[in-house]
C-alpha cells in the first residue's frame, strides 16, 4: 500500500499529523475490512483491526475532551471579565492594592493588624486538647444538659 500525502513533503504541525495519522489508519481499516464488505477471520488481521480502532477511538475522545476544556476556559474567562467588569461598577476595589498617589518610592506598606481579633474568648474545658474523645450519646447530652 503506498500513499502520498503533501504532509510528507514538507515540515508539518501537529493537526497535520494528526491528519495524516488518521487518513493512514482509515486506509488499513478499509484494506483490512475489503472496504466495510467483511471482518477479518486472522487472529491477527482481528488484532490490528481493534489496535488501529481503539486508536481512532482515543484520539477522538481526546480532541473532544481538548474542545470541551477549550470552551470551559472560555466561559471562566468570561465568567471572571464580567464578575471584574461589575465589582469595578459598584465601586469594588482591593483593599491591598494602592493607588498610583498613594505609593511613594522606597517605601513598603505596613498593614496594621488589631490587638485582638475577638473580644471575649471563653474557651471550653478540653477544647484545646489534642487527642480523642470517647463520647457517647447519653454523655454527650448530659453535658450539653449541663449548659
């Protein structure tokens, strides 16, 4: 079996690879299959049928799968343009980010953190225990009761 393709004559990408793959595969098919007129009856004519199908096979599940990240990136990226597009309409702004005015050269800004986040912690007996606890039911309704 001899096939020409213009791939083959000069330096070629990836999708005429795959193009040129795929046309030799179809050609074995047909030459194996008479054309779709009858299955082969050797083992191993029956082996390289479902070698070369089970390859035609992945790579179309994997372009398929490759179309279908390309639209799920597109749709994030849109998703993420419009949510940025909104917030900068209400006036949303990162709070960490400063302005061209604010920022003076060799200077760093310093976020203050508060002397307490929560006021009033009262911390339960064992809550800071490492380890674990053997409760049941009825023990852990007492204590609760307790309360």
């Amino acid at each position: 079996m001899s096939i020409e393709h213009p791939a083959l004559a000069k330096p070629v990408n990836d999708d005429e690879i795959l193009s040129f793959t795929q046309e030799v595969r179809m050609r074995m098919i047909s030459d194996l299959t008479a054309n779709g007129t009858r299955m082969p009856t050797d083992p191993k004519e029956a082996q390289q049928l479902a070698f070369l199908l089970s390859d035609m096979d992945r790579q179309a599940a994997t372009k398929k799968r490759l179309r279908q990240d390309a639209q799920a990136n597109d749709t994030a990226v849109r998703a993420t343009a419009t949510i940025a597009a909104v917030l900068d309409r209400l006036g949303a702004r990162n709070p960490f980010a400063l302005e061209p005015s604010q920022v003076i050269e060799g200077q760093s800004r310093v976020i203050e953190m508060p002397d307490k986040l929560v006021d009033d912690v009262k911390v339960a007996p064992g809550e800071l225990e490492i380890g674990i606890a053997d409760n049941t039911y009825s023990g852990f309704m007492q204590e609760f009761d307790k309360r």
